[in-house]
C-alpha cells in the first residue's frame, strides 16, 4: 500500500489493479518532461514579447477570418484571446503555438468561456465533454483528478510541465485552458502515457486592467468566494500583474466529510524590451480536509447486496475521530522569453514544486463479506519535491520553397520524494448499518520510509515544414534518466530504521513522430500521423534481471474542419495504439511480475465546438474505443477488455444566449446530457458496470441587460446530475467500486469591472 510504482494505466486488468490505498498513494514520481511555451500563448503574434517584422513573409494557408464574436462588454481575461468555445491555436503538440489546422495531431480544447459555462469544480468535470477522455474511473476519490485518454491513464501538466505525482486536485478557476493531446507525445515531452496527456494553462497577466469577483451557494453547506484581478502596473505595459485567489468551505456528498479549499496564484511579467520577457508564475493550494477512497463491493452497489439493499451512497467508511488528511501543493517557476533576430528565439521555463501530504485514516481493504469491510488504521506522510528545466530555441526560416519551424530543446528534471508509512488495527464496518467508535489504533507509528530520487535530462528537435498548404511534422528524442531508491524498516525494539544501500537503475530511450496535414481552401484538413512513447519500470523480475521500459506507439488518421469565416471547430479521428511490456503477475513465482502482457487499443473519435453560431455555442463529442489485452500469461486473459475501460461514450453541451431586447435579453440557458457505455469489472470479463446517462443544466443572466445600475453583473445557477441518478463510475474489481456523485446545485452572483 502506498508504494512508488509506475502508472499501471491501461494495463491488463491484473496490472492495472492498484493495491488498496486512500486514493492519495500510491505516489508516482517520474521524470518529468518540460514542454515549451504554454497554451496561453496561443499566437505567434500575442506573445508577451513584440515580435520584430520577418523579413520574409511565411506562406499563408489560413481560411478567411473568423466572425467577430459578440461583444460581452469584458475585458478578455485570457492570454490567448479565445472568445467562446473554438480554439485556433495550440502549444500543446509543438511546443510552440501552431494552427490547429496546421498541426497533423489530434488536440481538443477546453475554454474559460466553456469552463464557466459549466461551473466545472475540477478538472475532472472540465474534460467530461471531450472526445477520447474518460473521466469516470474512480469517481469516489472526489479530490483527485483521475483520467484516461484513449483508454491508457494519461499524464498530467501544468504551463507544459509535467506533474510528476499525477493527479492531485488542482483548482480550476486558477487555469485559463485545458488542452487534451491525443496519442503518444514522447518525442517532446519524454517519458509518458501512450493515450496522451491535458495540458492546464494558468491564467496570466494581460495588457488591459479587468477584475472579477464572485460568491457561489451549493448543497451541503457550500459556499464560496473567488477574485481575478489583474493588469498594467506602469503606464507603458512593461510591467503586468495578475492575481487569482479562491475559498471554499461545505460538507461533502460521504457523511463525516468535507470540501474545503484555498487557493492563491500571483504571476507577474516584465517586458524588459521589445525583444525580452520574464514572466513570474506561482500558485499555492491547501486542501485540509480530504476524502480518501470510499471502495464498496459490486454487490451492493451495481446489484443488491445481501439484503436485497444497495449501500448508501453517503456511507463513510473510516471514523469520524480519526479523519484528518490534508494537501499542501506549492509551485513557483519563470518562463524566460528573448528573441534574437528575425530568425531564432529562445525559451527557458523552470519551475520548482513541493508538495506535502498527512495522511490520518481508517480506510476500508477489500473483504469477500458483502456486508461488512475489513478495515486498517492508517498513518501517512509523503513530501515531493520537483524541479524542472527546459531551454529551447527556435527558428523560423526560408529554404526555397519551404518555410521551416524549427524547435531544438534540452530539459533536465531532478525529483525527490519521502514517503512514510504506519499502519494499525481497526474494527470491520457494516455496511449497511455502519457503528462508528469502535475500538482502532490511533496514529500508528511510522515503520517504513521509502526514498525516491529520479533525475531524466533529454535533447530533442522537431521541424514543421510548409509547403503551400502541406504541412509535414518531423522530430526526436533521445532521452537518458536514473531511478534510485531505497526503503528503511523500523526496528521496533531499538527504535532505529535500517539505511539499507540505494537501488540504481539506469534506462535511456530514443523515440520519433512523423505526420502531414493538408489544408484545403474550404477548410478541410485531412491529417495522419505516427508517434512513439516509453515509461520506465524500476525494479526486479524473480531473477533479478531489471525491467526494461513499457513502450508504444500510436498510428492515426483524421480530419478538421473549421469553415471560413466561422468558429466551428470538427474533428473526427481513428487510431491504434499497441503498448508493450507491460508488467503482469508472475504465474509460477508469487509476490513477482513479467513483462509479458501487450494491449491494443483501437478506435475512432468525433467532436463538434462552436462558438456564438446563431446564438449558440456548442461541446459534442463520441468516443468509440475497442481496447483488448493482446498478450498475457493470465488464463483466459487474452482478447479481453482491459478493467475500467467503456467501448462507448457520448455527450452533449450546448447553451444559447438571447438578444434583441426585452426580458428574455441577456439570458443564456444551456444544458447536457452525458452517456457512458458498459465497462468490465474483473479481467476475465465476467461482471460488467452498466451505462449511465446523466443530465446537466444551467442559466445565466446579465443583469445588466435589464437594470443599468448592475452593467457587468451576472446570476447563474447550475444542475449536476439533474435526475440525481445514482450509479457507479467503475471498479477496480469486485470487492472495490465507486459511486459517482449526486445531484449538485451551485448559485453564483457574478461582478466584473
């Protein structure tokens, strides 16, 4: 419980299946890979830095310019510009800002616009309306933003920088985009997931001073406060600030529980000439009173239990006396920009993270009685620390014909962690009729520290080649890390912990991508592409020979459409990703694995955005996703569909605003409706989690439209889960699902200046 180890995701079901923790540990400390310029930077021409007049002019493949949105009567609070739903421009799979109808990758955006439209809480509910994302897999875990992307967990980053522990709740008012790319991703970003990654961009400081503030209401006691402030300091604009800060307090949806939260996020840019900026960003973020896992068997939430009953989807499976587990995640980096002549710019981003987590618990372990759970009283500390460094120069440049976007980067990361452990005894708990009291251990002694020091540095170049309206996408990496760790026992008796030798183990990888894309005039963009991915995996088989690294790769084919003069954004994709390697069971030599378990998983995705089109933006997507295990020494294992893992998915957003006057002006409502497909239980297939379909509504009103006095103020209210539907986002397996959340309500009065 609580061990380092690689993410399992996407594995065989055997491999996938985590040990029993609180759903904080297990801590997965890779090196992380810098990527280069955020989302936030979305155009080449919005950079913090003016950019000088190329001496030649780049070829132009674009369409006709987009219809001017509506005007709001804000100030843009984002960096990149973007007025609704439609993203033009990413950084996520160049490293640099590149038209999406440039770039021959499968992307999707999440917008501010979008974001607020669904007063998403958390990351997890920002991407429940995206193509090739699932978002469902333990639901339970309300402070985690647990994920997948075509079927393979995937990785988590900030301002293009990797989380090396993924998956911590982070604040989504703090972020101004959140970009999903698909596939593997390892020839700029390193090591990495075969499904993808989601990129967050945190919100910047701007040329023009705005600011925000607002108080939301919710179910269970919940009530918030939140501001973004932010603008010029000095009247030339060499200097700009920007504050984000958010407070929450309520009580959680499990009984004993609580939603807490504060959030702060200053950044500061100086534009020391016309050629150079700094840019200062830093975020801090205290979580004090978490909810760990809350596992409760299949039967008794997909079917009734014994009883003939379901368990409440409120039970609390610890003790109310011995709840207390808090997160405090802070971060602090710069991101360096100077452009040297017409031709070569340079990038260098840092940042430094720490991240400390207690742990104080009573939490369930799985147990074949369906109507009680064994529990264990639990004591944990994890300190993380992280830093990341990435340089990377650029050229833009002529040859003939060609227009050539160069990137040439080196990164380097160093990332140590503690985590300690200490575990005791605690009375079962019925599930049906829980008694809370009963006899527990209270703060176990800590018995095992276990140690993690991991340092990766690589070097990588990729071109992006124009050629009229051909795009051409070619790159690699070679990448070289070292994983150290060792683990020191308790004497209990002498009261000293051993200080065993460190373990060492080297890898190193090298990995590609290729891809074209081609725009025609009318706004088609028909694309394919090839890519590459590794993982390392630290430790020993039974015979003492090291794991190699898990790998994969990616083919895929697709299509854009973003019509001339609209915001419309299509998408549709098909693709097959084969990862190797994979760690399973060893059959014949118990407590042991072996690399010989392969998935696959193919399928095809489609999405719609739209922007203000006759007064409606829109968010649709489908997912269809036939993931198998292809090789395994499980029994019966094999053609199987990996644990957790639905074929189908769909969904809808959409919201419409309306004008010309009257009552009804300013008002928006808006609604969706999300349906999730059947997915496996056990890795033989034998249980299955039923579909779902929820619904969500919202309505929003500029009091301003009809009141004078109130220009700038908004009031909205919002329905998650209309139908309070209850039903299980996934299992591990038979002895461990979770319920996903109930109906929740949010009022929020809105000011802006």
């Amino acid at each position: 419980m609580g061990a380092v180890a690689v993410i399992a995701a996407g594995l065989p079901a055997e491999a996938q299946q985590a040990p029993r923790d609180p759903g904080l540990p297990p801590v997965v400390v890779q090196p992380a890979q810098r990527t280069a310029q955020p989302p936030a930077a979305q155009s080449t021409r919005t950079s913090t830095t003016p950019r000088r007049t190329a001496r030649r002019s780049r070829p132009t493949t674009s369409s006709a310019p987009a219809k001017p949105a509506v005007d709001s009567g804000n100030v843009s609070q984002t960096r990149d510009g973007v007025d609704g739903y439609v993203a033009r421009t990413t950084s996520a799979g160049a490293k640099v800002a590149t038209p999406l109808l440039q770039l021959p990758r499968s992307v999707s955006t999440v917008t501010r616009d979008e974001m607020a439209d669904r007063d998403v809480q958390s990351v997890r509910e920002a991407l429940q309306y995206t193509a090739g994302v699932g978002t469902y897999f333990r639901e339970g875990q309300f402070n985690r933003d647990y994920g997948y992307v075509r079927g393979f967990q995937a990785l988590q980053f900030v301002d293009g920088l990797r989380l090396n522990v993924n998956n911590y709740g982070l604040e989504p008012y703090g972020f101004e985009r959140i970009d999903v790319l698909k596939g593997p991703a390892a020839t700029l970003y390193g090591q990495g997931s075969p499904g993808g990654l989601w990129d967050l961009t945190s919100k910047r400081p701007t040329d023009q001073a705005f600011g925000e503030a607002l108080v939301r209401f919710g179910v269970r006691n919940t009530v918030e406060g939140a501001f973004d402030v932010g603008g010029p300091v000095n009247d030339d604009r060499s200097l700009l600030y920007r504050v984000v800060g958010l407070g929450k307090l309520g009580d959680g949806q499990v009984d004993f529980t609580s939603d807490q939260r504060a959030f702060i996020a200053p950044s500061f840019t100086w534009r020391i000439d016309e050629d150079t900026s700094l840019t200062i960003l830093a975020a801090y973020q205290y979580d004090p009173k978490l909810t760990v896992l809350q596992p409760l068997p299949y039967a008794g939430t997909i079917v009734p239990g014994p009883t003939g009953q379901f368990i409440s989807r409120n039970l609390f499976l610890g003790e109310p006396s011995y709840h207390d587990t808090s997160v405090k995640q802070a971060r602090i980096g710069y991101e360096f920009k100077h452009r040297l002549n017409d031709v070569f710019s340079f990038q260098q981003n840092f940042y430094y993270q720490n991240i400390d987590i207690d742990l104080n618990e009573v939490m369930s372990s799985a147990s074949p009685n369906t109507t009680t759970t064994n529990r264990t009283s639990n004591h944990q500390t994890f300190k993380i620390d992280m830093y990341q460094m990435d340089n990377r120069l650029k050229a833009d440049f002529a040859m003939g014909p060609l227009w050539h976007h160069v990137v040439f980067g080196a990164d380097y990361s160093a990332v140590t962690a503690e985590q300690g452990l200490g575990a005791g005894t605690a009375t079962a708990l019925n599930l049906y009729a829980p008694v809370y009291g009963q006899p527990f251990t209270s703060s176990p002694t800590i018995t095992s520290l276990r140690y993690q020091d991991q340092r990766q540095a690589g070097a990588y170049v990729q071109d992006r080649v124009e050629f009229g309206r051909l795009n051409v996408l070619l790159g690699a990496r070679y990448d070289q890390l070292e994983q150290d760790q060792k683990t020191r026992a308790l004497n209990v008796s002498t009261g000293v912990f051993s200080n065993p030798a460190w373990t060492m183990q080297p890898d190193h990888a090298l990995t590609y991508n290729g891809g074209l894309i081609y725009n025609f005039e009318n706004g088609v963009a028909p694309y394919a592409s090839y890519s590459q991915t590794f993982t390392p995996t630290f430790g020993t088989d039974y015979f003492g020979r090291g794991y190699v690294p898990v790998t994969g790769d990616q083919k895929e084919v697709g299509i854009k459409y973003m019509p001339p003069g609209y915001d419309i954004m299509m998408t549709a994709a098909v693709f097959d990703i084969t990862q190797y390697n994979v760690q399973t069971r060893d059959l014949l030599h118990p407590g042991f694995a072996v690399q010989t378990s392969s998935v696959e998983s193919q399928g095809g995705e489609f999405e719609l955005k739209t922007t203000h089109l006759y007064g409606f933006n829109v968010s649709a997507a489908y997912t269809y996703l036939d993931a198998k295990v292809i090789a395994t020494n499980t029994p019966g294992g094999l053609g199987k569909r990996p644990v957790g893992i639905p074929m189908n998915e769909a969904s809808l957003w959409t919201t419409y605003r309306f004008a010309g006057g009257g009552w009804f002006s300013g008002l928006t409502l808006g609604g969706g409706v999300r349906w999730v497909g059947d997915q496996a239980v056990d890795a033989l297939n034998t249980l299955a989690v039923p579909s779902f379909t929820l619904y969500d509504l919202t309505a929003r009103y500029d009091l301003g439209e009809r009141f004078p006095t109130l220009k700038k103020w908004d009031v909205a209210l919002n329905v998650k889960n209309l139908l309070d539907t209850r039903y299980v986002g996934s299992c591990d397996d038979a002895l461990n699902c979770y319920y996903g959340p109930g109906r929740n309500f949010t009022g929020t009065l809105r000011a802006r200046w």
